[in-house]
C-alpha cells in the first residue's frame, strides 16, 4: 500500500500572523512534499492600515476583508501552501480605561462549540498529522490570538473522538501539537547582538532592554527547524501584506545575511504528541512514519 504524503495543519488568527509566524517552515515542509494548509480563523476586517506606505485609507470592516482576502492569496501562493479561512469575524484589539467589550458576534466572543467547529471539520477534512498554533497566552494579548490557541486545542483533542461534533466528518487524530515562538526573547536578543558586532543599528534595543528589566520568563523550546534557504518565500510572503508590513521597517531591519548567519531557525514548544519523540528535536514531524490512510 502507496504511503500517503505527510500533512501539516498551521492555524492563524488574522491573514498576516502565518506570514511572520512559522513562515519559512511551512515554505519549508512545503517545498519538500508535505501537504501543508494554512488556515485563518477570521479575516482581519477590524485591522488597521500599519504600513504608512500603504498609500490609500480603508474605513469600512468590509473593504478592509476583501482587501486583506487579495493579500492573503498572494501570501499562500509565496509559501507555496494551501490556504482556508474559518470564516470569522475579526474581534479587533480593544484599547481602553476600562477595555471597552469586543463587539457582539465576533470571534473572540462565541461559545467554543460554535468557534471550533468549523475546525474540527477541517481537521476531519485535511487530516493533519502535526497542527500548529500558539500558547496559551496567544503570543500576545490579543483576544483573537487566545481564541486561536483555545479552538486550536479543542480541535486537536476532540477530532479525533467518536461522537464529537456529530455532523463534521469521520474521525481524525493528529499526532502532534505545536506552539509557535517567532518572537522569542532569545531570538530578539541573539539577532540584537549580532547587528551591534556589526555595526549597525538594532531594531530590538528599547523590546531587549524592557523585557529584561522586566525578567519575563520564557516558554520552553523543544523544536528548531532549520528553515533559513526559505527566507525569501517568507519575506515575500510578509511583503504580500501590504496594508500590514512596511516594506522597510521592522520585519526586514536585520540584514538577511546576518539573519541566516546567526539565526537559522523557527522555533516551537510541543504541546501534546502521541508518538515517541526525542527532545530536542529538529523537525515538527519527528517520531512520525509516512502512514498510509487507513492508519490514522
């Protein structure tokens, strides 16, 4: 019996986070055969424009969606990924004294049932072997990215069991569960010191002064995955966010060939794995063999 393709499932909250998170490893995993799809749980329509060479205003949610839908092509085509939306909408990043609440209907605010069901589906569906996502704290504070994380895990625990959200497809298991960490502290720091040995101005000065004087703890590392001949698929996919990234600031500060010198890798924690693995690891599929369809 022919061995069926290795599958990797990477959820996002808004089109843009699977370019700055995990980009080059999909891009990766991609390129060598996996089937890889990219999935975003809503469609940015409550973003806002943070490029300021983006050049024209955006002031309806509905404009800023199919704009950020044109983008987000653009980015799965550069990765070389498949790409689905969840279909929800966008929950904004409340700002406040005290927080206002996030607006009626949109994702952050459903039950879990109604928001990780589509997902389930979708892992029914595509039948991931390894899934990707963020920790607990959604990367950072933003309810959508929480959300992420929490119908992310939910579907990873219950696609696979009979009698879960009946009306979604036959059971699936994936084997192994990972959280993204692209904006480490060690990431920060190492690429930090590497632009001021070469003489160059840092980006990271004022985030690596406040985070260590602020002794934030870090998650724990288990998988680097050598990725750095896709940074171009991932840069490119970055600058397909137009309205997102400037073509000019933040992301491509570091000059590439520094970037590759010193910082070769994506970073991720395992969360769950129902295979044997050895820590550290050095591929999001380690411990897993080719299986055929009939051995989930």
């Amino acid at each position: 019996m022919t061995p069926q393709p290795l599958r990797l499932m990477a959820v996002h909250a808004h089109p843009d986070d699977e370019s700055s998170k995990g980009a080059a490893t999909t891009a990766r995993y991609a390129a060598q055969g996996v089937e890889v799809l990219v999935v975003s749980c809503t469609g940015g329509e409550r973003g806002s424009i943070l490029n300021p060479h983006y050049g024209r205003e955006i002031l309806e949610p509905e404009q800023m969606r199919a704009v950020r839908t044109v983008e987000m092509r653009h980015a799965a085509d550069a990765l070389g990924v498949q790409h689905r939306w969840l279909g929800f909408v966008d929950s904004g990043l409340p700002e406040g004294d005290p927080l206002p609440p996030l607006p009626e209907g949109s994702f952050a605010t459903l039950p879990l049932d109604v928001a990780a069901r589509p997902l389930v589906e979708l892992v029914r569906e595509f039948r991931p072997h390894v899934m990707t996502t963020y920790d607990p704290s959604g990367g950072y504070p933003h309810p959508d990215h929480i959300m992420c994380h929490t119908v992310s895990w939910e579907a990873f625990h219950r696609a696979g069991q009979e009698g879960a959200y009946k009306g979604t497809g036959e059971p699936w298991q994936p084997l192994k569960l990972y959280y993204n960490h692209d904006f480490s502290m060690n990431r920060v720091s190492t690429l930090h010191r590497a632009m001021l040995e070469a003489g160059l101005e840092s980006p990271y000065g004022g985030w690596v002064e406040s985070r260590e004087a602020r002794e934030i703890p870090e998650r724990e590392v288990t998988t680097r995955v050598a990725c750095a001949d896709y940074y171009p698929q991932r840069d490119a996919a970055l600058r397909s966010h137009a309205t997102q990234i400037d073509p000019d600031g933040f992301f491509f500060a570091v000059p590439r060939e520094i970037e590759k010198e010193v910082w070769g890798v994506e970073e991720y924690e395992l969360a769950v794995s129902h295979v044997p693995t050895s820590i550290p690891e050095d591929d999001l599929f380690a411990g897993i063999v080719e299986r055929t369809e009939e051995t989930p």
